[in-house]
C-alpha cells in the first residue's frame, strides 16, 4: 500500500511502498477512505511531541473493513468505521470508573516480540501512531479503537469525528457542562476551535465569542454560531472580551495550545468561570500561571483530553447531529486532496490557510 512515512522530523513526509499485516486476534483490517490533517500530526513533525521515525501518522480517519482477526465479534467486512486514537481495555479503572479516554490501553501496540503491523519493503519496522496511522491506503487496528457507524454518513466528513470535532465538542459537552445562557469565549477557530463553538451553540450558551488572528475565519465561525468575533492582532483580546462580557466570560476554551493564548485564556474568564486547555501545549513548555488569580477569583483550570470521549458512545450521537443538522461538517474541509499532496497540506496549516484539510483516498 502507498503511505505517507515520517523518515526524520522537521522534514517533509514521503510517499512510499509500505507492507501492512494480516490482522491478528483482537485486530481489524480497513480500506482507509479519508483522514483528516490534524495540527497534532504537525506537532510530531516538527519534534515538539516527541515521536521516533521512521513512523506513519495520521489519527483522524474514517475507512470500511475489509478483514477481522480472532475473537473479533464488534465488526464485520464492510461496516463503515471511524478510527480514534483512545483505544480502550474496557476492564482497568479508568475504563470502569467511566473515564476510557485515560485509559493506558491507548500507547500500547502489538505485544513484544510479534510481527510489526507496518513495515518498510526491506523489512524494518515502521511504527504505528496511535493505534492508526491514517495517512495510508489501508489500516491495522485494534477493534477498540474503532466504531461502526451509520452507512449513510459520508466518510469523508465522518473522518472529521475521528479527532477534531470529538476533541472541541466533547470540550464543551463532556468536560464541562455549559449552562444555557453561559458565556463563552474561543480562542482559535480551527477545526477543533469551531467544533467547541458549535458545542456551545448546541447546549444554548448566550454569548459566544470567538478569538482568531486570521480574520476570514470569522465568516465560518459567526455560521456556526459565533455572535462576537475578536480579532487577536488588533489592540487588547483580552480587554475586548471583559468589554463584551461585563468582566470575563464564564467558559473560555483554549483550542491553539500556545504560551501566551492559555496567559490570554485565563485573563479572559470571569470570577468564578473556569478555562479549558484544548490545544496541546508542547511538552518542554511550562506556562506561568498567578496563582492569587485563580485563588482570590476562584477561577477552574481544566484540561481537556480528546473531549473526555466516550466514543463508541458520542461518535454515533456526533453523526446523528450532523445528518439532521445540528452539527455543520461540509464547511469546515478547506479542500480534499490526495495523499501525494500532503506536505503541501501541512505548508498550508502551517500559514494558518485552512480550517481542516482532508486526505480522500479512491
């Protein structure tokens, strides 16, 4: 199969010939039909999420199965998936205690000493990121990091589902729970940035705001929902939201994963609000927080991991808002290409040129 292989990091991905396993007992087999370009991927790239190569990313996929292994009994040949990188053991205490996007299962392959999943056509290994690797014509998973979906569900936005918008949308619906009339603020109109702003809008907050440097994302953001749009590189961000609010928004999602945007986030949310980090800091970075600012405030600092998903749960659910209209998909794929086309992609990301930008494989 053709896959997109991460030889070195900061260097552009190439499109080689790659062989790919017979799935193994637990395991299933897929044709992969689309996969999303999510700025994650850029982050192992360019080495500030520290990931070896030679390795194929991608983890926002969608795709139809094609073969099962042994004890396999939740897919058959056919059924349309969507792939997400919190693969799950479904017995450890996170899994029990209601929480399977913490669950360790997810960094774990094949066990030691079995034939790679992935390997290079001199027979080295190729790593496989999360369980995944998407940006491939085929993928090797295990069942519990896939879900059936409904047949109807287009797969190219279906992929979306996959990280993007379970991870801005599960922010807003699973890790914390927004009040209706609440105000909120979004800082960074991504994919995931536009996915917890329609999350905002599904679960009737007030006020939403939305924070970008790129202005043509507002026309998408007012669409989903937005009814303030702040641009970030015109005077204070963070005076213009206490102006609009009257002192600070009750929610503010951090959805970029940048030093000085969580500072921002922070000064953004009112006495008593509570901050969600979305966007992945690297992990060498540090951000100085005042502490007096959130004891004296009583201000909430909260992660959000993959939107705290449950997803053979909320993937379905996600799709249904999509096919009867609560969840707009279609207007946040900037372009379809093809896998050949995919570091012009990441150039593309990188200028900040794109909303979500998806891998459609024939």
């Amino acid at each position: 199969m053709k896959a997109a292989v991460m030889r070195a990091t900061d260097a552009p991905l190439v499109i080689e010939d790659v062989h790919i396993d017979d799935p193994g007992p637990g395991e299933v087999l897929l044709k992969t039909a689309a996969s999303g370009i999510c700025h994650s991927d850029l982050h192992v790239m360019e080495g500030s999420l520290p990931v070896p190569p030679p390795c194929i990313l991608g983890h926002e996929p969608a795709g139809v199965v094609e073969a099962v292994g042994e004890g396999v009994t939740d897919f058959r040949p056919g059924d349309h998936v969507i792939g997400c990188l919190t693969s799950f053991c479904g017995v450890c205490n996170y899994c029990t205690a209601g929480r399977p996007y913490l669950c360790l299962a997810q960094f774990e392959g094949r066990p030691p000493g079995a034939k790679p999943r992935l390997s290079a056509s001199n027979g080295d290994t190729i790593d496989q990121f999360a369980n995944l690797s998407s940006f491939a014509e085929k993928m090797l998973c295990p069942q519990r990091s896939l879900v059936k979906i409904r047949d109807d569900m287009p797969l190219d936005r279906a992929s979306l589902i996959g990280c993007g918008v379970t991870t801005g949308l599960g922010a807003a619906l699973n890790t914390v729970h927004i009040r209706a009339g609440a105000s909120v603020v979004i800082i960074g109109c991504g994919g995931v940035g536009l996915a917890a702003l329609q999350g905002a809008r599904i679960v009737g907050a007030g006020k939403i705001i939305a924070v970008d440097a790129q202005p043509w994302k507002f026309d998408l953001a007012k669409k989903f929902g937005a009814t303030d749009c702040i641009d970030a590189t015109v005077g204070d961000a963070v005076a213009a939201v206490h102006d609009l609010t009257g002192g600070g928004a009750d929610f503010v999602f951090e959805c970029i994963g940048l030093i000085p945007t969580v500072q921002q986030a922070v000064a953004m949310t009112a006495r008593g609000g509570t901050t969600v980090l979305v966007g992945v800091v690297p992990m060498a970075d540090t951000v100085p927080i005042n502490a007096s600012d959130l004891t004296l405030q009583e201000k909430t600092i909260t992660g959000s991991y993959m939107g705290s998903n449950r997803f053979r749960f909320d993937m379905p659910k996600y799709v249904d808002f999509y096919l009867d209209g609560r969840l707009f998909l279609d207007e946040m794929i900037s372009s379809r290409i093809a896998l050949n086309d995919i570091n012009e992609a990441f150039d593309r990301m990188r200028k900040g040129e794109a909303a979500r930008q998806v891998i459609v494989y024939d």
